[in-house]
C-alpha cells in the first residue's frame, strides 16, 4: 500500500511513498490521536492511504485570509 499526499483544500497531489518504503512510525501517523488520524489519512478504492495536509498556495491563502477555512473551498 503506498501513501498518497494530498492538498485538503484545492486536492492538488504533493507528493507519495512507494510501499514499503516508510513505517508510520517514521512518518509520526503514531503520534497523531484517533481523531487526528481520522480526519487527516483516509484510503481509497485501491486500498493506499491518502494523507490530507495543506500546500503551500493554500496556506497562503490561509495566512492573508483566515476566514476562508469556513468555505467549502479557499478559491470560491
């Protein structure tokens, strides 16, 4: 199974790990509550994790405008 990152705001793909290559341990998922885990690593259809953060652009955006976490999306 590998491991998807992906922008939670705009989807953009950031970036994967092949599987095998980290435990999550190394990637700190062992740190992260249950709740925290729910809400930032999901799996999809072919059973990858995929790990929703924030890009750069986005956090930007973020940063100049914070009230725009309460939209649906940062650019509409």
């Amino acid at each position: 199974m590998a491991i998807y990152y992906v922008c939670r705001h705009c989807r953009l793909p950031l970036g994967h790990i092949a599987d095998g290559q980290a435990t999550e341990s190394q990637l700190g998922f062992d740190q992260l509550t249950p709740e925290e885990r729910k809400d930032i690593i999901t799996n999809d259809a072919a059973g990858n994790q995929v790990v929703k953060i924030t890009c750069e652009s986005c956090q930007q955006v973020l940063e100049s405008h914070p009230e725009r976490v309460l939209y649906p999306s940062l650019y509409h």
